[in-house]
C-alpha cells in the first residue's frame, strides 16, 4: 500500500470516529431531551356552584278508609275537587295540575293476611301533582296545604312517593363556565407544584372532564342544588 493509500485510509478512520463520536453525542442529547420533555405533574380542579332550582313536582297524597265502596269514591272525589280548587285560588294554574286515578284496596280480598276484624274494609290513596317551573311560588303554597285538613283530608307526606322533587334543568347553559374554573383551579396547583420543585409549567400534555354532580345543598333546602365538577389535567415540566 502506498504511502498516500495509507494516509487516505487514516484520515478516513479518523473522520468515522469523528462521526461515530458526534452522533452519539447527539443521540446522547436527544434522549437528554426527551426525557426532560416527557416530566410532567397530573392536578385536579374543582369547580362549585349554588344553583336555585328550576322545576318542582310535587305530589299532593290523601288517603280515605270505608266500608262503603261508593262512599268511598264520593270522599274521594269531593277531597280532589277541594284540593284543586285551592291550588288555583294560589295562583297554581289548571296545567300545572295533573290527577292520577285512586287506587283502592279492598282488606277482605287480600290472599294474606287478611283481618275480618278490620274496622274500613276499603282504604284510597289518591295523588294530585303539581309540576311547575316557578319554584317560589309553589313553596309558599306547600306551607298552606294544611289548612285543607281542618275539613277532614288526611295527607300522606311521609309515603316515599309523595316526596317533593327539586330539579336544576339548565346544566348545559352552565357547563362551560364551570369547566373554565374548574380548569384554571387545576392550573393554579400545578403552578405551585412546578414553582415548588424549582421547575416550569408546560402545555397541557392531556386533560378529562370529570362527571357533573348535583345535589340537594342540605337536607333542609332541597330546592338549593350544588353543581360539582372535577377536572383532570396532566401539565409537561420544564427545568
């Protein structure tokens, strides 16, 4: 081999490890980088709000016991026509009103437990419901109703079925403001996380909307709902 065969062959070797040395350095730095990119810190942000609520059902439910079948049906039809006849002179409107048939129970056509010494023969449930979007109003009507049992209406409040019902309807209208705050209490965190850890806050790597909630706000005000949400966002760090 000559002498410039040689140094060709030399200089060429030199320029492989050269190249061999840069590329490991900067494959050695890319990894570098992305190891740094891929550091990130996951948050939470919650959201609360007090809402009134917008629509309110509320089941009137009377009762009635006798021996006879048509008496029965009398009480019960006279009962209803009071009922309703105080609702509208409360401003509670024929369309807000809604009767449902009676259902009766005759004791002596039971298959068990049957009691020949029953004092009524026959008992009638009878419920009369109110759906209305004017939540106020309706309230102070249900602060009245007993006045209707000076004339004999027995009512049946404590049945599961004649609970009251509040409902929030406009959970739509309200979602993206609460989103907002739920997702700026969540970036507030992880600037305090980053800030304590001596790093910097980064883009948004990935983030879920939580479930809404409601719920009544306490057992004594129902017609107050609390809309919840939590919002989870993972946030890349930075040195």
């Amino acid at each position: 081999m000559t002498t410039m065969s040689k140094g060709s062959a030399l200089i060429l070797g030199i320029c492989c490890v050269l190249g061999l040395l840069g590329l490991a350095y900067i494959l050695k730095s890319a990894a570098l980088e992305v190891k740094q990119f891929e550091r990130s810190v996951t948050v939470k942000g919650l959201a609360e709000q007090e809402y009134p609520a917008d629509i309110v059902i509320w089941p009137i439910q009377f009762t009635f016991a006798e021996n006879d079948l048509s008496k029965l049906y009398a009480l019960v039809d006279s009962s209803s026509k009071k009922i309703i006849n105080f609702l509208q002179a409360n401003a509670i409107d024929a369309s807000e009103i809604s009767i449902d048939p009676p259902t009766i129970m005759d004791k002596n056509a039971q298959q068990y437990g049957s009691d020949n010494n029953v004092k009524f023969r026959y008992t009638a449930v009878q419920t009369i419901t109110v759906y209305a979007n004017d939540v106020t109003r309706v309230r102070k009507v249900m602060s009245s109703i007993s006045e209707l049992g000076k004339e004999g209406i027995v009512f049946s409040g404590d049945n599961y079925n004649a609970q009251v019902e509040y409902i929030f309807s406009q959970l739509n209208a309200i979602k993206p403001a609460m989103i907002e705050q739920a997702t700026n209490n969540a970036r507030a965190v992880a600037e305090k996380f980053a800030a304590d850890s001596h790093s910097r806050l980064g883009k948004i790597k990935q983030a879920s909307q939580g479930q809404f909630s409601i719920s009544d706000r306490d057992k004594n005000n129902p017609h107050i709902k609390m809309v919840r949400v939590v919002s989870t966002v993972e946030y890349y760090l930075a040195d």
